[in-house]
C-alpha cells in the first residue's frame, strides 16, 4: 500500500462546478500537507499548504484536513476550464529532514 | 516562486553517456531536490540536500549521483545513462526553518535513446 493514495482520474465538470479533490494517507506523523497544481509540460505550481488540522481557503480554492481521518480534500468553487490540469497532494512530517511524499495526482478537465 | 531555473530544459542522448542536469535557485533557500515524474508513478525523490556538500539518497537513487558546491546550484549526473531513466526531472526548493512550501522548477525532459 502506498503511503499517499489519489484518484487519478480523469475528473471531467462543467463549468462553475463544485470540484472536490482528495487522498488519503497512511503515516500519522505527516503535518504538512500541500495542493499543486500542474499544467501539461509545466513544473508543479504551489497551490495551497496547511499545517495540521483545519480548513484553508484563498479565493476560489479551500483546503481541508482531517487527521483523523487521515484524508485531505481541495475544493475549487466555481470552477474554470483554465483549472484544467493536474492536481497532486503533498505531504511531509515534522522530522527535520524535509521529506515530502507525492500522490500520484488527479486529472482534472472542466468543460465550457 | 523561488526562481528556480534548470538547465538543459530539454535533452536527447545516448544510452551509456554521462549527463548533467543543473538547478540555479536564487532565494537562497537551504533545501533542494531532485525528483523524476513518471506516467503511474508521480513525483519520486531522487535525491536532496540540506546544505552545501549535505546531500542524501532518496528512493530512486540508484544511477543518479549529485553534488552541491554552492547553495544556489544542485547538479545531478547520470554517469552512465540507460533508456529507463528517461523521463521528466525536476528540481525543488524549501527554504527550511519554519517554512516546509517546496517549490518547483519548469523542468528538464531527457530522452535517452
């Protein structure tokens, strides 16, 4: 099993959905945890980075934790074709070494 | 953005020559990385370093040796390159302390025919 379980999609919406994106972890020492997003060819972009617990938010995009669950969410409101890419979690523990482990990321297409 | 750049940005070579990926990083950021991507397999660690001449194995790292003699520059070599190291590397930033965001750059696409 790995220790970073994601969708890979493809997630197709139309436009002005609701978009929710997830994983699950394995590791209860993980804190850290980030949402990327990458276009085709292009390196990954930081999309959102919380510690802990908790819900995120900044614009259209909220982040949520859920520890106990060892599950995190990206919610994107109102979504755009232009949010057409790929999404990928991110996690790392408070260890001192700066690890980080990727899910394998989830296609996202959002139809005008 | 930790204006990270990568040279080449693309690469096609033969099977058992040696290549040279470099990262430039300008925000003087403690932590750089080195990951490949692949189709199934995502963002794999190659390699890392947590300061000039501190660097350590991650889960692929056979075949890949690096170095880093400045803190803005990480080079990855392949000393012998083979066609299944072909791929998309990247490289990565984390300025350290209190701050664990990881920063990408645009990547290189090797091709090793």
């Amino acid at each position: 099993q790995k220790e970073v379980e994601q969708d890979p999609g493809p997630l197709s919406v139309p436009e002005g959905a609701i978009v929710s994106l997830n994983c699950t972890y394995s590791n209860s020492a993980f804190q850290y945890f980030m949402w990327y997003r990458q276009y085709s060819r292009k390196g990954p972009e930081l999309l959102m980075y919380t510690y802990s617990s908790g819900n995120k938010e900044d614009g259209r995009f909220t982040a949520q934790v859920d520890k106990s669950s060892k599950y995190i969410s990206l919610f994107i409101r109102d979504s755009q074709p232009s949010d057409s890419a790929t999404y990928l979690c991110a996690m790392s523990a408070i260890s001192g070494t700066y690890k980080y482990i990727f899910g394998t990321g989830t296609r996202l297409k959002v139809l005008a | 953005d930790a204006g990270i750049t990568q040279s080449p940005r693309h690469k096609v070579t033969e099977t058992g020559t040696p290549v040279t990926l470099r990262c430039h990083q300008t925000e003087n950021h403690r932590y750089m990385y080195w990951y490949r991507q692949d189709p199934g397999h995502g963002l794999r660690l190659i390699h890392y370093s947590y300061g000039v001449k501190d660097t350590d194995k991650g889960e692929v790292s056979d075949g890949y040796s690096v170095s880093r003699s400045k803190t803005e520059d990480f080079l990855l070599t392949l000393e012998s390159a083979t066609s299944s190291q072909t791929s998309v590397y990247f490289c990565a930033t984390v300025a350290g302390e209190i701050s664990y965001e990881q920063y990408f750059g645009p990547g290189t696409r090797l091709t090793v025919t």
